[in-house]
C-alpha cells in the first residue's frame, strides 16, 4: 500500500487547549493554559524543568484531570472523556520515562497500540474463530509493515522490551504509538538520553511520520537543536503559565524566554 | 538441540505449535493420555482426575492473577457456584452434562463479573479482602440456602452419560476430565496470545500506560475476572460428576488458598506452570500421609499432630517460592530444557 504524501500544516485546529489549570495541593502546575495545535503541523513545548510541560501533556491525554479548563480534539470537548477513549478517538503518546511493558516483546507492545482499533471479543478469541485470526494476521502484517519496518527495528521483534538499550526502548515507545494510527502525537522528550546518532534517527523518523503520514505532532524537548530544527511553532512554559508562543526564530529572540531559561541557569 | 527455525511466513511465526518438535511432543504425550487410565491403578487414576478438575480451576486464577495482576482468594467459592448450579440443573432438571457444566461454567462467570466490580476502585489486599469476602457469604450461601443447595446434606448427582452410557467409573470419568481439561487450556493459549491476553498483561504490568494506549481497564478487569470465575465454575462442574456428591465443604477458604498457592508454585501467568503447580501441589498432601504413615510405628498419633500441617505447607510453599523462585516450577523447567538443550555443552 503506498503512502500518499499528505499536504503539510492545514489551517484548522486539530487541538485545542482552553484556560487549563492544575494544581496539585497548593501547588499550580498548570495555570490558565492556552494552546492550538495546527492540523499536520509539529508544535513544540518547551520550558525549564518543573514548568509543567508533562502536566499539559497529561491533561491532553486524560490522565490528569485539570481543576477547569477544557481540551478539544477535532471540534469535539474530550475534557470529559476517558483516557482509553482518547487513545482511541486518536490521541498517541510516548512518556518521558519510557512506560512499556518490560515483560512483552517488542512485537506485543506493539501490538497493545493497536488494542482499541481491533474488534475480536474475548470469546472470539479464545475459540480463535476464523475472524479472530484473520484480524490478528492483518495486525501482525501492518505492525510489521507499517510500524517495525519504517522504525527499522524488525530485528527486533522477538526481543522483551526490557532488555533492549534505552534508546531503542525510545524507539519502542514511538513504535506503540504508532501502532494507535494516531491523529495527534503527543511526544514526552524523544531524544532524551539519547546519543547523536539516535537523536538523528528519532528526528528523521518524527518528521517522516508528520510528512507521510499527515500525523500532528506535539513534542516537549530539552535539545533546543531538534526543537528548531523540527517545530513549525514553539510554546514556552515557565511555572505553568505560558510565557510564549511563537515560530522558533520568534522564540529564540523572545525576552521572556531567554529570562525563564538565563534565569534557570541563574539559579 | 532446536536452531534457526526459520519462520517463512507470519501466519508460521504466529502459530501455537511453533516447531516439528513441538508437534511430536504433542501427538505423544496426547497417546499417553489417552492409555493412562488403562494403566494405572486405581489410587493413581483417583488422583490424576483430582489433578485434571484442579488444574481447570487452577488456570482461572491463574489467568486473573498472573495474566491481569488481579488477586482474588475466593475461587473456591466460584468452584462452589459452578458446581451447584452444575448439581441442581442436572438433579432437579434432568439435563445432560455437556449442557450443565456450561451452565454451571456461565453462573460462575456472572457471580466473577459482580466480584470483579470493586476491582476498578481497589487494588492487593483491599481486593484480596473483597474477594475475600465473596468467599465467606457463597460458603454461608452454600450452607444455609437449604432449598435451593440442599444445606449441609448435599445433592447426589448421577453420574454423566453420552448416549446413555454412564461415565461411572474412574476410568470413564477420566476421558471427560482430560477432554474438558484439553479443551480449556487450548483455549486460554488462545487467549493469552489474543488482544485481550496482551491487555491482560498490559492491565498487570503498567495500567496507567495501558490505558493511554486505549485498553479500557473496567472491560478489562472485569473480562478477566468472568473468564476466571468461569474457568473455576467448569472445574465445579466436573467435580459434581466425578464425586457425584456435593456439600457446603468442598469449596472451602483452604481451597481458594490451595488455587493459589498452585499458581504460584507452578508459575504466575505460565499456562504449563499451571499443570506443574498443579501435580506438584497434589502430590504435597500425599507425600503428607505417606509420610505420617512410615512413622506411625514410632509415633502412633503422627496422622493427627501432621495432618493439619497441610495448610502450613502450603503457606510456606507459597513464601517459599515467592522470595525464591518467582517465577514458580515453569522457570525451574525452563532452566532444565536450557540446560539440556545445550548439553553437553554447558556444564
Ligand atoms: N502527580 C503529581 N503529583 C504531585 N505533583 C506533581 C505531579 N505531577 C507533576 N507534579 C508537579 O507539577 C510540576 C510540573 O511537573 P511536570 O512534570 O509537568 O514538569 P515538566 O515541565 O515536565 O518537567 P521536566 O522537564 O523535568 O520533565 C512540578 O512541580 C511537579 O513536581
Ligand atoms: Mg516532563
């Protein structure tokens, strides 16, 4: 199947995020959060460490539920919908701290991205109908196809995933996502821990996956290179608010960013 | 030694029976199933059957606890719901086995679905308290709802027949044991390598990241609470036809304990483990008597002091194995096969 090249930034929001607020005791981790996220665009967040760039990321996905505020996805208010529900409306993830499932191959984390888009009942399964096999070979060849090919981690598929190097647990992490066929990607810090070369590899992949694949891409990232490199816009956050919002040669000249981060360095 | 099997195909690289190996194994020890009860005695074939409706109900709380991360330690109970409904269906209702023990199987999966209910709110010992619970109402049901259970009294249960032939016998009875038996773990293999086999682990091992990937953890759990309930009712079913005599009794708290001490000592989330904690956790009780049987010339009253140590074994097993050997008598095997799958050259 050949992947038809989709036309870059579309002028329509795909995500919204209006007025959020966290706080956690006494503590804001979020305040009064504003940020849309172009359709086909990638979007970058940046900010001091503890400025509440996985709390936003958080709500977006529905794991943290913010005291007011509300997200929207594609038109719709999810503020209230389940996390799983997101996943399967088409938000995707990565975490910081690589969350996988130590235990499972490669090919089964995969696989798990895929969860909410296959419809086989448990019984179906069980008694392993010939509508619940077919559906599992068409997941094993996509996943195979579409995700550990372009990934280039074939080689990989019968490896458990907690005894592969970090960066390529990085990799699996981006892998499952894929496997969601996401609408919006939500990457927590992709190169984080990561050498020069694997830093190149993630960049190429994240770029491919935007280009031919059309998918919108929200990326938090400590290595300022790949932010500028990547981002066709930039949101800065400073102690949960939102400093900044701008292209990254806006950014890179905003004083108030280079006060949050020469302040950073300060203290 | 097994190298380089090369998958051609993922349909190959997907199938349960991997290699030629594998498959000869299969056909065999299928060959020696089938001629066991022609050739062992009586005790032998008393217990295997034992071990048979166990290791069915054994692999219910082994999908819920190894597979989903879930405790319950009311699986006896469940057993106990199979069972009766399996009894009173065939008893009162004349209805024939390959209809009772599915119903039997169905009611316990119900009673697992309304147990499994806390577990979205609840986790470790506040479940294991829940499902603890669970335990004492069925047995005080069990008991004490007299027209239904017939109390502590019990029900008779005919024995099971195909085409009016009885399974009356060990021997007979054997054949539906290992068939319903075959039956069920084909079908949690399935399952374990499924969607839903994949959630259950993922469920178990981060349920935060499981659910961003999509996998609803309510559905989730509570699926893997009425398979197992279910698992657990059918090994009620086939214990109603084996004994052919049912009370309040047979599903005692020490069973649920006996389940999971099975599970553990076989190997948590291993299906094969299940059937090695199984023979394992049988044999223990045995070894028990024959143990207080060789010193009762010097200590005549041996039978009553060791007899109740059966539960302290099987609590210590469970500790035992938990700080030692984790990953239960599945690992211990696995480390045999390894190490003779390289013989000679590994020392
Ligand atoms: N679950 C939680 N409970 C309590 N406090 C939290 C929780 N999650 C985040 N916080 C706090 O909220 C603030 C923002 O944290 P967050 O993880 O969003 O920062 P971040 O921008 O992602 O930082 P980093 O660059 O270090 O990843 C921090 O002060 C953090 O301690
Ligand atoms: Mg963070």
């Amino acid at each position: 199947m050949a992947e038809i090249p989709v036309a870059t930034t579309e002028d329509r929001d795909i995500l919204c995020v209006e007025g959020l607020s966290l706080s956690f005791g006494g503590l804001a981790a979020l305040t009064a959060v504003d940020l849309s996220v172009r359709a086909g665009s990638i979007t970058g967040i940046i900010g001091p460490n503890g400025a509440g760039k996985t709390s936003l990321l958080n709500c977006i996905s529905g794991f943290y539920k913010p005291q007011s505020g509300r997200v929207s996805f594609d038109g719709r208010d999810v503020s209230r919908v389940a996390p799983d529900r997101r996943a399967a409306l088409g938000i995707g993830r990565t975490f910081q701290n690589v969350a996988l499932f130590e235990g499972m191959s490669v090919l089964d984390n995969v696989k798990l991205g895929a969860h909410a888009r296959l419809r086989s009942g448990i019984l179906a399964t069980m008694a392993m109908t010939p509508g619940a096999r077919r559906e599992e070979m068409r997941l094993r060849e996509e996943v195979e196809n579409e995700v550990l090919d372009f990934l280039e981690m074939e080689h990989l598929r019968h490896r458990t995933v907690g005894s592969l190097a970090y960066g390529l647990q990085k990799r699996v992490d981006l892998a499952r996502a894929l496997a969601m066929r996401p609408r919006v990607l939500l990457l927590d810090e992709p190169v984080a821990g990561m050498n020069e070369e694997e830093t190149e590899d993630m960049a190429r992949f994240i770029l491919d996956v935007q280009e031919e694949r059309g998918v919108t891409v929200v990326l938090i990232e400590h290595d300022m290179g790949v932010v500028m490199d990547l981002c066709d816009r930039i949101a800065v956050l400073s102690f949960g608010e939102r400093i900044a919002l701008g292209t990254p040669a806006e950014i890179a000249c905003h004083p108030e960013v280079i006060r949050a981060y020469l302040g950073e360095e300060a203290a | 030694m097994l190298i380089g099997n090369y998958k051609e195909t993922y349909a190959a690289d997907e199938a349960i029976l991997r290699t030629p190996a594998t498959r000869v194994w299969t056909v065999v020890a299928l060959g020696a199933a089938l001629a066991f009860p022609f050739l062992a005695g009586d005790y032998l074939l008393y217990l295997v059957n034992l071990m048979g409706v166990l290791a069915i109900g054994a692999l219910g709380l082994n999908i819920l606890i190894g597979f989903t991360g879930q405790i319950s330690l009311g699986h006896a109970a469940f057993m106990g719901i199979g069972a009766y409904g399996t009894a009173i269906l065939a008893s009162r209702f004349g209805l024939p086995f390959w209809i009772t023990i599915p119903a039997g199987g169905a009611l316990a999966c119900a009673g697992g679905m309304v147990v499994g209910v806390p577990s979205l709110r609840v986790k470790g010992l506040y479940l294991a308290i829940a499902t603890l619970a669970a335990q004492v109402i069925l047995e005080w049901v069990f008991t004490n709802w007299t027209s239904v259970t017939g109390g502590i009294r019990g029900i008779n249960v005919a024995p099971a027949s195909i085409l009016g032939f009885p399974l009356d016998t060990d021997t007979r009875i054997y054949f539906l044991i290992l068939g319903v038996a075959v039956l069920h773990f084909v079908l949690a293999t399935n399952l374990r390598r499924s969607r839903w086999g994949r959630a259950f682990v993922a469920v178990r091992d981060r349920d935060v990241a499981a659910e961003i990937v999509g996998v609803n953890l309510f559905r989730t759990k509570i699926l893997s609470f009425m398979v197992s309930s279910y698992y657990a009712g059918i090994a009620g079913g086939l214990w109603v036809y084996f004994t052919k005599v049912l009370t309040p009794e047979n599903f005692p708290l020490s069973l649920s304990i006996q389940f999971l001490a099975i599970v553990i000592v076989g190997g948590l989330g291993s299906i094969p483990g299940t059937v090695y904690g199984t023979v394992f956790m049988t044999l223990v009780p045995e070894m028990l008597k024959a143990g207080t049987g060789l010193v009762r010339g010097v200590w005549p009253d041996a039978q009553s002091y060791l007899f109740p140590l059966r539960d302290v074994v099987f609590g210590l097993l469970i500790v035992v194995f938990l700080i030692f050997e984790p990953h239960g008598l599945a690992e211990v095997w696995n480390r045999v096969k390894r190490f003779f799958s390289l013989w000679p050259f590994a020392k």
